[in-house]
C-alpha cells in the first residue's frame, strides 16, 4: 500500500476556471502536491501526488473522475534518479 497517489489529470476547457485543487482539499481533507502542470484557455493537465486517508483520496479521485476530469493513475511510471 502507497502512502500516496501519483495521478495525471486531465480537464477540458468548461473545467479551466474551477479550483479543482483546493475543491478536493476541502471537501475530502487530502494533501496535494502539484508536480508539474498545463493550464491553456482549452485545456489543463497537472501531474499531482495525492497524500491522505486512502478512502479519502479514493474519494477525491472519484469526484475528479465526476466532475469531467479523466484521471489516470501514474504509480510507477516515473523513474527515480
């Protein structure tokens, strides 16, 4: 079991203005540490690590996931060094 998430998420323009971050902050009490991201005025993508309560980034995810975002898990896919 991982202490964290690491998530690519993706969301399209009707998504730009919204504080999607500090929405999953507050609602499920999750520590977010942004990585890298791209915001355009079509589109934005953030590579985020999700630290908390398993159940609570889970939950977090999901909402991502039904608020139009697509999210996809990154867990191994960055190589350390």
């Amino acid at each position: 079991m991982t202490e964290f998430d690491r998530l690519y998420v993706s969301f399209p323009a009707v998504l730009v203005p919204r504080p999607l971050v500090y929405e999953i902050v507050k609602q499920f009490d999750v520590v977010p540490n942004i990585r890298r991201a791209n915001v355009e005025p079509d589109h934005g993508w953030l590579i985020l690590e999700l630290r908390g309560d398993a159940d609570a980034r889970a939950c977090a995810i999901e909402y991502l996931r039904s608020e139009g975002c697509v999210v996809d898990d990154m867990t191994g896919d960055i190589v350390a060094g």
